[in-house]
C-alpha cells in the first residue's frame, strides 16, 4: 500500500487515514521488511523506509505470514529448483550459533 496525502499527523494508506504512530508501530517496509520513518521539511511531511527509501508498506503480521509462507513454497521445491534460487544461509544449530556469539 502507497502511502499518500501526508498531514503534520496522518497520512493515507489505501484509502484508510491512520497517524504515523499507527504506521510506525503496525507497518513495515513492502520492500525489505525495514522500519518505518515520519519526517518533515520545507515541502511537508513524508514517510518512508528507514532502509531503502521505499514509501510502500504493508502490516507486520501480513509482511511476516509472507515470509513464511514463501520459506514453506521454497522447501517444498525440488532440490534442482531449489538450486536456481541461490546460495542458502548455512544451517547452524543453535548449540553452535550460541558458542559462536559468546567465544
């Protein structure tokens, strides 16, 4: 959902008027999950990815579900197909992730 129509305390985000505090508490960034950032300058208000930039957000928990779901999709893919995703993050146990940040 674009943001739009900024006030000094609103904005609209599809259609619905919600406060930047209702954005920055419930909204994350469409893009890459980042927070998100309410500014002003000579021209207005805005708000925006603290990350990227970009002024498309989406609710947290929506954000969230798609992110597990696209890892559930990514699993259920066979292995050659799996391959033309790219690299994976290694699997590291949690006995070996905990040595690791504490040694």
């Amino acid at each position: 959902m674009i943001a739009t129509s900024f006030t000094r305390h609103t904005c609209k985000l599809s259609e619905r008027i919600i406060t930047y505090t209702t954005l920055r508490q419930w909204y994350v960034c469409n893009e890459c999950g980042g927070q998100i950032v309410h500014g002003f300058d000579d021209t207005g208000d805005w708000a925006k990815c603290a990350d990227c930039g970009s002024r498309d957000f989406i609710s947290e928990s929506s954000f969230t579900r798609e992110v597990v779901e696209a890892w559930e999709v990514e699993q259920g893919l066979p292995e050659h197909l799996r391959a033309l995703l790219g690299p994976q993050e290694p699997k590291v146990s949690a006995t070996q992730a905990i040595a690791e940040l504490f040694d």
